[in-house]
C-alpha cells in the first residue's frame, strides 16, 4: 500500500517535484517554483484524490485518506526543521477537522479544502 500511495503522489507532481517517505505512513513533497497559493491548493487536491482513490492489493480492496500539511518557506520557516514542523502542525489541523489540507498559516478553525 505504501508504495502504491507513494507512486500516486508521484504521479501527480511535477518532473521536478520530489516526493519521499519520511516513515510510518508519512511522506513529504518538496515543490518549488509555485507561483500562487491557488496552485498549491490545486495540487493538493490532486494529491488527496490520487491518494483517496480505491486500490486493490491481492483480494484486498483498499481505500485510504490523506492529510495534507502545507508549509511556505519563508514565511513559514527558513529551516528544513521549521518548515517540517510547520507542515505536521498543518496536517494535524487538516486531519482534525476532516479538511483533506490545510496551510499552516491560515487561522485555526478556518477550512481549507478548496472544492472545484
């Protein structure tokens, strides 16, 4: 299953974007060069639907939902350190309130998921 969500994350970046497994069954995506906060919403719900859709693994029928943290550097750290924790502070908001994604610097309680 791991390798099928981290396949699908793949697959919905860019060729420069890098996604990696940091452990358990959580990964991060490193992007750079996105102009708006309209196109990281974008792509965050690529991300959650690509992640979300069924898969089947042996007999196995599978359906798994993500949370997305985003983090902006600079604004939202300048370390490889702050930036992580601010993206975990993200997830956790977007999974406690059943958002899909949330971006760190928005006001907790505010939801995130765009719907198109």
């Amino acid at each position: 299953m791991l390798r099928i969500v981290a396949a699908r994350l793949a697959r919905t970046g860019r060729a420069d974007d890098m996604v990696n497994r940091v452990g358990g069954d959580e990964y991060a995506c490193l992007l750079a060069d996105v102009p708006s906060r309209e196109q990281l919403s974008h792509l965050a719900c690529k991300m959650f639907d690509a992640v979300g859709a069924p898969m089947k693994i042996g007999q196995l029928k599978l359906t798994v939902h993500a949370s997305i943290g985003i983090a902006i550097c600079p604004s939202d750290g300048a370390s490889t350190e702050a930036l992580v924790k601010s993206a975990d502070e993200a997830m956790y908001r977007a999974k406690r309130q059943n958002t899909g994604y949330a971006f760190f610097a928005e006001a907790a309680g505010q939801d995130s998921r765009v719907t198109e």
